[in-house]
C-alpha cells in the first residue's frame, strides 16, 4: 500500500549522549530520522517528549540482557515458593531433601502476572450454553476477554491446562510470532474456542507488555508512524509486531512477506489463515479478539487490518474487540475510520481504560504526534466505578496531575486491604500485588 508523510525513529542508530544533550542544547536529529517532511523535522527538534522517549528507548535497549535475567531469577523465586508452599516451607523442604525444582515452561510455572492474579475461573453467573444469543458489549464476553487477556502472558500449557480443566472450553493453539525489524519471535498470541465441536465462540488474545521485556518497552514508547492514504496514521511498532511492516528495509507492504519462512510466522497472516480454518468448522462461531497493554494494540489493530484487506468471511463473524489499558495505535483519521466499520451498524470495540493506567495515555496526543483512541472509553476510577467518556482524565501525562495521582495510588493501597470484605473475596489481593502498590 503506497503511504505518504511517514515518521520513522531509528534509536539504535542515535547515541544517548546527543539525546541528553539535544534536550538541553538546539541540536537537531535530523540525520537520524527518515521519511519526514522538513516542517515535522522543525517540531521534532523542538519537542522535549520525542526526546525524552528517545532517550528511555535507548536506556532500556541498554538494559535489556539485565533486565530479562532479573526477570528468569524473579519468577524462578516466586514459582519456587509457591510450589513448595511460601518460604518457610521451602526452606524447610530444603533442609530435608524435598524441595521441589519449578520448571520454565511446565504447567505448574506461573509468570509475575500470574502471581499477581490469582484467579483461575470464569464469571460463574453465566452459563457458557447462552454464548450464542449474547450481543458483544454482555457481561459474559468482557469477563472472558479480561481472563484471556491475563492467561495470555503464562506459557502454552498453563493456557492450555486453564482453559481445558478451569473453564471447560477448547485450547485451539498457542503463538509465537517473528517480529521481521527485530529478527526474532516478540509477538504472542493464543487462539480457544467454547467448544470442540460446533464452536459458538472463537477467540484470539494477544500478549501484553512484559514487565521484563525491554522490546516492549521499545514498542509502547516508540512514535514512528506510517501514513496509509486510505486509514491515516499508524503506529510502525505495532504493524511490525504483527508482521505487516518493517522499517530496516525501504519498503512498504501489507502482503509481500506472505510468503515467509515457516520458521518466521508472521502474526496477521497465520492468524487470519487460522481462523478462515475454524471458520470453515463452526460455521455458526463468533469471533472476539482481545488484549492487555500492548496486546489491546495488536488486537484493534488486528482487527482494522482486517477491514483494509477486506477479509469479508472473519469480518462477518467478527463480534466484538476488548482491549484492556490499550495504548493509542493511530490519528484521528485512523479513529473516524475505524468508527465507520468496526462500530457500525453497533459498536463492537470496548476500550476499558482504569484509573490513572500510563499506558493508555501513550503515544502522546499534543501538537505533533496527534495520537488518538476513538470510540468510547469504559473508564472505571479507583472506586471501580464505571464511565462512557471519549476519553480517559488526563490523557497526556500531564505534571499538574502528579500530586492526585499519587494520593489515589495510597488510597488504592488502603482499599485493597479491605475491599474483600465489603465485596467479597473475589476482590482480595494476593500479598505479592499489595507489595507491588507499595513500590
């Protein structure tokens, strides 16, 4: 697809010094930024922001083999305790010989996220047997997508494992996609469906943000943009996470890298592929796709590419898109364009945005960049109380927030102390995300 207007960063090439010092002093950045016209390149070096995210960028591509080692010893520690039944008895079962060893990848070994959610089941109020006369925005739909957006970051057979025996529904395969900028597999996804046989629901859930991944990281913080004539500007990081973009190359595409390398599976094509299939199958299915942070990315973005390639067969299933503290993914004709199919002749995209979340909040909506969600946006505030608004209170970080966000972040922690006895205990915490609201 021929684009225009292209904004495109490349942080490896760019020295951290010459950051540090841009924001500071008037040096220009022109020489490490390319497609852009000269009146962005004159906001670009006038814009703290595109600097400040350049510089982070760059920190955390610096730290990335640190900060994945931390991330094996912190969730080999926790997995160590938990299956061996907190420290005391780990240590105990040390001093007589029965410790038990977790292992990465079993289906006993839970992520950071997996420890900081406890919960395993579904919704228990709903009868999955009512799946087939639910419209998309049913409570039952928004409770799967939020589990499934969880379970997503846990390895193949804890999925697995959670959705066969805990929610009694059909794992269909796990993901692990090859990101073509990155030359190597970044991107992950699972695919389940109610039923094996004569499925009413199938449904797709990217991977978030991993807290120990600094490519994710990269990506959220990430600005560059191509400019598609025909639905605006979208983010280059989250079209290269599902394979349909590569800024290495001068090159521009949605389907000249169809033909890949079986050991290379490229997130849009196998899954649109993948889902023709069980279409084929159950013929009365519906789809949903859904995600996390960076997942609710590649689910709505997913989901829009599926319009501009005109994929008539999954459109026609396609019921409904959760996303779930979802970073903005285009501009605003990227949102009048997603509104005038995902949510016509209904809405089928639900945006849940909680509290003060940083991360929908990025990329920046301001002068420059013009970032944009559309559609509504289900905000739930610290009293988990739920709003329609077209956006989130303070959407562009701004400094006179910090003090209200900071007393809400203690009142967070005081209610989580307590709120499962009011509640129920459904709303108890485990001691590891109390400690986590302290830091």
């Amino acid at each position: 697809m021929e684009t225009t207007g292209d904004l495109i960063a490349y942080p490896e090439r760019l020295s951290l010094l010459k950051l540090i010092l841009s924001v500071m002093l008037p040096y220009g950045l022109r020489s490490h930024l390319t497609k852009c016209e000269d009146q962005v390149i004159l906001q670009l070096n006038q814009n703290w922001k595109m600097k400040l995210s350049l510089i982070l960028m760059k920190i955390v591509g610096y730290v990335a083999g640190p900060l994945k080692a931390l991330g094996i010893l912190v969730e080999f520690l926790l997995n160590l305790f938990s299956q061996n039944g907190g420290l005391l008895r780990t240590l105990f079962s040390l001093l007589n010989g029965s410790m038990i060893i977790p292992k990465r990848g079993s289906e006993e070994f839970l992520s950071l996220i997996g420890h900081l959610e406890r919960r395993t089941d579904l919704y228990k109020s709903i009868s999955k047997d009512d799946l087939s006369v639910m419209e998309g925005g049913d409570r039952v739909f928004a409770d799967i997508s939020a589990m499934a957006s969880t379970l997503a970051y846990e390895n193949k057979l804890v999925i697995r494992k959670r959705v066969n025996q805990h929610w009694k529904m059909h794992f269909v395969e796990f993901f692990d996609f090859w990101d073509d900028h990155l030359q190597k597999k970044s991107t992950q996804a699972f695919v389940l469906c109610d039923k094996e046989i004569d499925a009413k629901l199938i449904l797709v859930a990217f991977r978030g943000t991993q807290l120990f991944d600094a490519d994710d990281y990269i990506t959220d913080l990430d600005f560059s943009w191509y400019d598609y004539a025909q639905i605006g500007k979208v983010h280059l990081g989250f079209l290269e996470a599902l394979g349909l973009a590569n800024r290495s190359i001068d090159k521009k595409y949605s389907h000249h890298l169809e033909t890949q390398d079986i050991n290379k599976p490229l997130a849009y094509f196998v899954l649109c592929q993948k889902l023709k299939t069980l279409l084929q199958i159950h013929k009365n299915a519906k789809l949903i796709v859904t995600g996390h942070s960076l997942g609710g990315a590649l689910a709505i973005l997913f989901s829009a590419m599926l319009f501009v390639n005109e994929e008539d067969k999954l459109l026609e299933n396609l019921l409904a898109i959760y996303t779930f503290g979802q970073p903005r993914v285009g501009d605003k004709e990227f949102g009048d364009f997603m509104d005038s199919t995902v949510n016509q002749p209904t809405p089928r995209y639900f945006r849940v945005v909680y509290s003060n979340d940083l991360i929908p909040r990025l990329p920046f909506d301001d002068g420059l960049f013009k970032y944009k969600h559309f559609g509504v946006c289900l905000y739930y505030n610290c009293f988990y109380h739920q709003k329609n608004l077209a956006e989130a209170p303070n959407r562009d970080l701004s400094l006179l927030f910090f003090i209200p966000i900071r007393i809400t972040a203690i009142w967070e922690l005081l209610q989580c102390l307590v709120l499962h006895y009011i509640r129920g205990e459904s709303f108890k915490e485990t001691t590891l995300s109390i400690i986590s609201r302290i830091f």
